[in-house]
C-alpha cells in the first residue's frame, strides 16, 4: 500500500504528493499524520496522509512513525485544505495548521545520544574541558538529553555549541528529531473509593497519626468521587498521601478531560425573538433560500439598530430543527462575549466559540466539543470559519465588510470565500449581514448573484441618527489637523440618556430632554466610548464614589465590564493636600478657585473637566515644590504608593488630543509618595511600559511603579498597598 502525503519542511515551489511506503500491520486513512524521511538526507518531518492507494512500492521510502490514532482530518478538510492551497498560494501543511487548532501541533526537538560504540570518550576527550562537561552532562541525563536541557546547563551557550558540533564529528554522539506535541486537552486527575468499608475502617484508625488521609476518605466516602485539586485546597493533602492510598488499594485515580467553563449558565431559556414586518418578510425569503438544494449565499442589507441578529437567531433556530449546524463570524474579539451570552441564553451548552484570545487547552476543548457533535453553534472571529461542525447549514458574517475577515499571515484567506466554498460543497446558505456592505458583496448582489434582503427601519420604530458628509480634506485647509471633524466635534458635548432626566439635574445643568431630543443615543456612542477609555488611568473629582459607578452601571447595559488600568479621585487627593482651615469646603468650584484654575461655569461636563486637570496639576505641582531637596524628592507619607511623574497631560476643550506638560526640571526624575488611600488599583503588578497615556479625558498622569522591593518596604510599601 501507498499513502500521499503532504511534507511540513516543504516549500511551495516544491510542494506536492509525495509517495511513501506503508509499512507491514501499520493502519494508515486518510487525514492521519506521519513522521516520514524526507530529501537526500532523510530528514525526519511531520506530514499529512492525503490518500492511500495500492500500487508497486519498489524503491519507496517507508513511514517511520504514526502520530494519530484516528484521523484529524475528514475527507471535506482535506478538499478544503487543497482549495486554499490553490486559491491562495500557500502549502498544504499552511492550509492544514489553519484548519486545525493549535492543541493539534507536534513541535520537534534535537536529542543528542552517546554512542554505543563511544566507550572510550574520556580518552579522546582528554585535554577538551567543555567537551567532557558535555559528556558526562549526558550520562547524568541517562546517555541522552534534548538539546535545550543541554544548552541551558552550560555558561556559554556558544561554546556549548562548538563542543556539541566537536563530539558529532568524532562520532561519540549521535542526534535524532522527536516530536513532542504541544498541550491540547485540559486534563485533571480525580479520585474516588475503592473499598468502602476498608476505607472506613482505615480513615477511623489513622484520625490522630494521620488526620490528613482519613479526612481524604472521609470525604471521598461522602462525595463519591472528587478533583484532587479540590481535596488538597480541602485537606493539605499532598501528592504523596493520594499516592499511598492507592497504594493500599483504598482509593482509584485516573485523569479526565476538563471542558473549561466559557459560558455562563442562563438563569432560563429565552424564546425566539419576535419579529417585526420587515424582519419577518427576510425570514421568511432566507428560511427557503435555507431549505433549498442550493441555497447559495445572501445579503441582509440592515441599518444600524434595524435588528439584524435577531434574524440571525431565528434563522439558527430553523437551522437547529433542520438538524443542521451554525456558524456566526464576527469581525473583533470583544464583540464576541456579548454575542455568545445572547446565543447560550437561546441554545444553552449546544454553543461553543473559537477566537485567539483563547488559551491553546481551551480552544482545543472547544474544537473537540464541536467535532464531536456537542456543540453546534459556533460563534468566533475569522479562524472559527474552519470549525469542523457536522452537518453545517448555515454561515452567517456579521458586519461583512470588515477588514479583519482577511487574514494577514499565510494562509492569507479571507473568511467570506471560505465560508462562500463551505457552503457550495455543503449545501449550506451564507449570509451576509451589515449596515455599509462591502462594494463587492453589493455588487454581487445587484447581479442576482447574492440573493437580497432590505431592513429600512430601525427595530421598534426608532428614528434613524442624522448623518453629515464632511469634507476632512477641506477642514485641514481651514486648520483642523485632527481625525474628528468640526461637526462631530460639537456633537461630541451630548449624549442621548437611556432614560429621562431628572428634575434635580435638569435643575443642576439647565439640560433638558428636548435639548438632548437631537443627539446622539448611548447605545449608538457606546462602542466609541469603550474603545475611548480602554485600559486607562481614570482621573476625576469625586469619581469613585459617583463617576465610576455610573460608568459600571453604563457597561453592565451592554454586557461589558469597566475596569480601567486605575481610578485616581482628585478630590480625595486635595483633601489629604490642602487643610481644612485653607477652604470653606472640598467642591470643585471651591478648590479650583483656591489652586487659581476658576472656570466660568460648573456642571457642565467640559468645564468641570478643565477644573479638574487644573487642580490636579497643581497639586502636582505643590508636591513637587514642596517634597523636592537637592533635586530628588523626599517622599513624604509611608504607606502609600511611590509614583513616579514624568510628564502632564492637558484635556483642551473639544481637543481630543495629546499635550505633555514637561515638570519644571524635565532632566530630574521626582518620586512622590501619596497614600494609597487615593487609589483604587485593578492589578497587583503595575507595569511601566503599559502606562502610555493613551487619548482620555482623564488622563492627567503617567505614572509607573518603580524601585526595589527593598525601597518599597523602606518607605512602608507592602505587597497588600497595590
């Protein structure tokens, strides 16, 4: 018998079936690999079984190794693995490690073996220190070790080397390439009782010699079977007290596979959402284009707010009852989480999500949940278009016309075409779903070549936003170098509430409803406000006992967690600065006042941000005038957190720009130490390089952590302050 295979080492120019002989009582289908010999120096490499035929075998070469038990690859990912390769110039080992995920791979590793013949090494290694270091490093090793345990014991990792190069030519070693695979499933090892009653005569008799393996079986005798992990957090118990256990015969361990907890359980199944007129008429057309022998693909042309996914639902819904599979592609990562918490609320644990941001061992379990017919909808970034899902019907891209459809590495795929040949080899109906389609998706679909289905009205009879074409080109002529134009700009002030002022606010700002009838809704804004504040450091007046919290409340509507890099209140900061003899009270209007920064007006939300990058800089200022000797500044609080200030960062009135403000002597770093009572810290480990100032209206600092736990202790620094 011969098996074609496709080599992993080859490049495109030479990339091709290559014949091998498959060995006598070796079991050999199609999408299995194998380590295989592979040019004139017979180099050991990973390949993939492509077909297998009968035919003469003189003069093959053999396959050395078999790596699958059973194939990883069906016949379809093999079809599909040559359509990419030849529609987008890659190899067939490309195409492959782009279908399959990452908990697959096998990664080789250099071992170097003493020779059998090699006995007599010290007398030809007699005067060469480092070559005999290398040899008896091996036989410490058991006369074999991979080459990075070897490199890593060595001073000189060069030297090493040379030494390593010297022993291969006088034949003492020999090297060979072993395949080691990389973590795939999460595995946990479990424990339970084998013999009941032994086992509670035994935890009776150990109580006071060995309190630690009776409470193992006590409650093992309770629970039944148990994670290990979870009866050492309960016990102490140690490797060694499971290990004599089941050495007694009192208790069995085996390992299982873990499926990682990615969804949240729903605290009930939602029904199928309803539609509207509109939303039904698309349903309905996409339902029969669905049903058909060849439901080819479609464009849902929606505007913004018009209720795209909820057809997407209904339509995975008719899929599911079908006995079809579903895939919805997103364009970005973090539109992912809330997306899959809307679909585990419809269809529970049958819904599995594939995206980089995964670990290698989760991203693997969710494959193997998907092959295995567990989980039928898929949801995910582009890569999730190779799932292997069974039965697959349908194929939905939402907001199609992004960029981040088309991958930037090799092979540089773009998930609409693979979707578009998934579905004509399977019988499966892509849909296309956005607000501004691509040119070429309308196109095709002004051509009869996409079916069309329009949404015109937003859901629930809400107005469609105003739009306005600027001329950015012109606004630079007149001055405005920036990526917001004027118009915007003046439409950035206000936002639309979810729900209707009230009396006392109305009263406070002179903000009405009918003021804020024109602009811009929060839910519109959001996504803009998100990517906005990121990470960041967070700066405001009174912020964590107000601001913080109306933020948290704003994300929690949409599904998402406001967690910036760090808070710093202003507020609580001139409190511990400024006597309460100096002020009458802590407002803002009152301390500004006092720092000299007086604004024209308060609770207008770009005034009071003025006033409080004001009264923030100069109490930078005062610390820095009043802590620094000799140029370096004296901290002047234990306690608290050492933050380094290199530079100020000014928020000009509808300028969403960078300015730095350098300190007085920008050539001296000041230290200042300020109570940690000031700071609200996410993390435990704040790192410089992260502190960027990226573009917010908040940032006021930069700041870093900085110093030797040493220092950190001196000035009264615990690992608990941050």
């Amino acid at each position: 018998m011969i098996a074609e295979v496709a080599v992993s080492c080859a490049i495109f120019a030479i990339d091709q079936p290559y014949s091998y002989r498959i060995p006598q009582g070796m079991q050999i289908l199609p999408g299995m690999r194998v380590v295989v010999p592979f040019g004139r120096a017979n180099r050991r490499t990973e390949a993939i079984v492509l077909g297998v035929q009968t035919g003469s075998e003189d003069k093959l070469k053999a396959i050395e190794q078999l790596l699958d038990d059973a194939p990883v690859m069906t016949d379809e990912q093999l079809r599909l693995a040559a359509f990419v390769r030849e529609r987008y110039f890659c190899t067939y080992y490309d195409a492959v490690k782009a279908i399959l995920p990452a908990g697959l791979w096998f990664r080789q590793e250099k071992i170097y073996r003493i020779r059998e013949d090699a006995s007599d090494w010290r007398d030809t290694c007699r005067g060469r220190e480092t070559e005999c270091f290398v040899m008896q490093l091996l036989e410490d090793f058991g006369a074999s070790a991979p080459e990075t345990a070897l490199l890593n014991q060595m001073e000189d990792r060069q030297q090493a080397q040379a030494a390593i190069g010297w022993l291969l030519s006088k034949k003492l070693i020999e090297n060979d390439l072993e395949l080691t695979q990389k973590p795939g499933a999460r595995k946990q090892k479990f424990a339970a009782i084998a013999a009941s009653e032994e086992a509670a005569r035994y935890a009776e008799k150990k109580k006071r010699t060995a309190p630690v393996q009776a409470a193992v079986l006590e409650l093992l005798g309770a629970a039944g079977e148990c994670a290990c992990r979870e009866l050492t957090e309960l016990t102490g118990a140690t490797a060694s007290t499971f290990s004599r256990l089941e050495k007694l015969g009192l208790i069995t361990i085996w390992e299982q596979e873990v499926q990682p907890e990615l969804l949240s359980p729903a605290q009930e199944a939602a029904q199928p959402p309803v539609l509207n007129d509109e939303q039904q008429a698309a349903f309905d057309g996409l339902c029969l284009q669905m049903q058909s022998q060849k439901p080819g693909a479609a464009l849902l042309y929606g505007v913004t707010g018009s209720g795209k996914t909820a057809v997407y639902i209904r339509l995975i819904y008719e899929a599911l009852k079908a006995g079809k599979s579903a895939i919805l592609l997103v364009p970005e990562i973090s539109l992912t989480p809330q997306l899959l918490e809307k679909l585990s609320a419809h269809f529970g644990q049958a819904v599995a999500v594939l995206h980089s941001s995964l670990r290698i061992s989760e991203r693997f379990a969710q494959w193997r949940r998907i092959q295995s017919g567990q989980a039928r909808v898929v949801v995910g970034t582009r890569s999730a278009v190779f799932a292997p899902v069974q039965s697959p019907g349908l194929f939905i891209l939402d907001e199609e016309q992004e960029h981040t459809y088309k991958s930037e590495n090799s092979p540089r795929y773009h998930a609409r075409e693979i979707a578009r040949y998934r579905g004509a080899k399977e019988g499966a109906l892509v849909l296309l779903g956005s607000a501004t389609p691509s040119v070429e998706s309308m196109y095709r679909a002004k051509c009869g070549d996409y079916c069309l289905y329009t949404l015109k009205k937003r859901y629930n009879e809400k107005t469609l936003p105003q739009t306005q074409i600027v001329d950015l080109k012109q606004e630079i002529r007149q001055g405005n170098a920036t990526a917001i134009s004027l118009p915007l700009e003046e439409r950035l002030w206000y936002i639309r509430p979810v729900e209707s002022l009230r009396e006392d606010i109305v009263k406070l700002t002179g903000i009405t409803d009918e003021f804020l009838a024109d602009q811009p809704a929060e839910e519109e804004v959001f996504p803009q406000i998100m990517e906005f504040f990121g990470n960041s450091i967070v700066c405001g007046y009174n912020n964590l006992r107000f601001d913080d919290i109306f933020l948290s409340e704003m994300y929690k509507r949409y599904q998402q967690v406001f967690n910036p890099m760090m808070s710093l209140d202003v507020y609580k900061l001139a409190q511990e600065m400024i006597a309460p003899s100096e002020v009458v009270n802590y407002r803002l209007q009152t301390i500004s006042a006092y720092c000299g920064a007086e604004q024209d007006m308060y609770h207008d939300a770009a005034y009071d941000v003025d006033a409080t990058v004001d009264v923030a800089q100069y109490l930078m200022r005062r610390l820095e005038d009043n802590y620094r000797e000799n140029g370096i500044l004296i901290p002047p609080y234990t306690g608290g957190i050492r933050v380094k200030v290199s530079g100020i960062s000014r928020y000009e009135r509808g300028k969403l720009k960078r300015i730095y403000a350098n300190t007085t002597t920008p050539d001296v770093t000041f230290y200042m130490e300020i109570p940690s009572l000031q700071w609200n810290c996410k993390q435990k480990e704040i790192d410089t390089d992260r502190f960027n100032m990226p573009d917010v209206i908040a940032q006021v600092l930069k700041i870093a952590r900085v110093g030797s736990e040493q220092e950190l202790t001196k000035y009264g620094k615990t690992k608990s302050t941050v």
